[in-house]
C-alpha cells in the first residue's frame, strides 16, 4: 500500500515557467549526450478513423530520484482538434508510481517549446531581431514565448500557415504579422522556426539566409519532412537532439548519408562538440523530442510545487 500525488494542469503549470523549463531540458539535453540517462525508442500509435497519432516517451536521468513515462496524444480528425496527455512519474528506486502528472498535454507543449529555446540559446547569433514561424498551433506560439527568454531582442515575428485565418490568430497572438509565403516569412530571418505536420519540404534552401539558425520541430515520425535537403546539405553545422532517434524519425530521415557530419545538442551544450563559430554559418537543428525531456519536466514540476498542492490517492 502506497500513496500517489495527483497534480492538475492548472498547479503544473504554476511550477514549470518557461525559464526554468529551459534550463532543465537543457541539463536534460547533456545527460542524454554524455551518457547521464536512458530513453528507449518513442512507440508510435496511429488511430486512423479519427486521424489521432499516440507518442509514448519514457526515460531516466541517471541519479534522479524518479523515472516518468509519458502518454501524449493529437486527434486531428475531430473538430476543434483534440490533444491531451499524461505523465506518470515512478520512484527510481522501487518502481512504485509516485505522482500522475494530469496535465492536458501541457509538458510536452513546454518541454517542446524549451527544446527550442536551448537550440536558440547554443547555435542562434547574439542579436536575433527577425524570427519566421512556419506553423499556426500551440507550438508557434511556444517556440516564440521560448525564444524571447533566451534572445529578448526579438522585434519582428512573420507567421506563415496554409489557414490563413489560423495565421492571423497565431499572428495576434505572438505580436507578428502573417506573411504571403514561407520565402515571405523566411527571408532575411535570424531565426527560421518549423513547427507543421507536414510530409513534403516546406522550406527551401533557396529561403534561408546566411547566419540563420533553423529549428526543425514537426518531422517526429516516419514520412514527416519540413526541409528541403539541399538545406541540410548546406548547413554549417547539422545539430540534431538524439542521432539514432533523428535518422528514424526527424530530417535526417531523409538526408541519412549526412549522419557522419551531425553533432548532438547536448554534446554542444556540454562542451563535447563544436556549435557555431561564425556569425554567417547556417545552423540546422532537427528536434524529434525525447523521453528525458519529460522526465526533466516532471522533476522540475515536484521540485518546485506547493507541498499541498493537488490531492493523495491510495494505491
């Protein structure tokens, strides 16, 4: 017999602000690269009636006192679009569940959003003023809330969707602007931001400028693609967020004899490997999401939420 803390959307939130997420995704990131933690291959889950697509992460980061599974999941065929999830959090010394993370999917937006702001962080140029968001869900506004922690001199954000009233609303919300085309939104952009669901290069060498760092969030499965490959073939430096992970599911996918030339963004946060050396290097980084994201999450979250918060299920 046990007892299991049950925190809700609104406490989690509360505890994990977007700063604090960032630093602990980035810690995540250097463990993952320097052999501090475990996360097993993502299993994928498709429910093609309601085209619904399941991720399953888990992970441990090596001297934690939890280990977390996460269940998140995105249903595009009903109407708004649904996403929910779930993170579990499991004593790493017993295996007894210690805490049902009920946050409505919320971990993996800010997670997600944070990866983004570490990649920003470690390959962006110092002043970034021009950001393209090529995107109108959730993740477009994440990514810039993110960006403006670790780059706050932003001053213009173009928004490109193929909606464009979706365009106008993630616009409003971010303080942009909605751009014609995604050579509208991308040209001249210190910061190129890919966050679709799409299976067909939207972003094309041709696009980015010289300097740019692009942040490749929406291939996370087999068959997703957001760039053109020519544009990893240019890149200066091809940042990736777990090798074998990317080449399954992420850019690389498409573009696996570039493998070779990739460095990890952990290495890079860790020291281990080269990031940007010069202001006119075009910087790729092709983010798939890990497991130990989600448990740097949860243990920031039980790090800093009230003691009373939530409520105590026996088990």
């Amino acid at each position: 017999m046990g007892t299991v803390r049950v925190l809700r959307e609104a406490d989690i939130r509360a505890a994990l602000p977007m700063a604090a997420c960032i630093d602990a995704v980035e810690a995540a990131f250097v463990a993952s690269s320097t052999g501090g933690a475990e996360h097993p291959g993502v299993i994928h889950l498709d429910v093609p009636e309601s085209r619904g697509e399941i991720h399953i992460k888990a992970g441990h980061l090596h001297g934690g006192r939890t280990y977390a599974v996460k269940v998140s999941s995105g249903f595009a065929g009903v109407e708004p679009p649904a996403y929910d999830g779930i993170v579990v959090a499991f004593d790493a010394t017993t295996g007894a569940p210690v805490a049902f993370l009920m946050d409505n999917g919320f971990i993996t937006d800010q997670r997600t959003g944070a990866a983004g702001g570490v990649a920003a962080r470690r390959f962006a140029r110092e002043r970034v003023e021009v950001v393209a968001v090529l995107g109108t869900g959730l993740q477009s506004r994440k990514q810039v809330e993110a960006l403006r922690v670790v780059r706050p001199d932003v001053r213009e954000i173009r928004v490109w969707g193929r909606d464009g009233a979706k365009a106008g609303a993630a616009a409003d919300d971010v303080g942009g602007r909605v751009a014609a085309t995604v050579h509208d939104a991308a040209d001249a952009a210190d910061v190129v931001v890919t966050c679709t669901a799409s299976r067909a290069p939207l972003l094309r060498n041709e696009d980015v400028a010289p300097g740019a760092l692009v942040i490749a969030l929406g291939s996370d499965g087999p068959g997703k693609q957001e760039l053109d490959v020519e544009l990893l073939r240019r890149a200066d430096v091809l940042a990736v967020d777990a090798l074998d992970q990317c080449l399954r599911l992420g850019e690389l996918q498409h573009a696996p004899e570039l493998a070779g030339g990739a460095v990890e963004l952990g290495a890079v946060c860790a020291g281990t490997a080269t990031g940007r050396t010069d202001d006119r290097q075009v910087v790729v980084c092709d983010l798939t999401g890990l497991g130990v994201q989600d448990v740097a999450a949860a243990n920031a979250i039980l790090a800093n939420v009230p003691a009373d918060a939530g409520t105590t299920i026996e088990t």
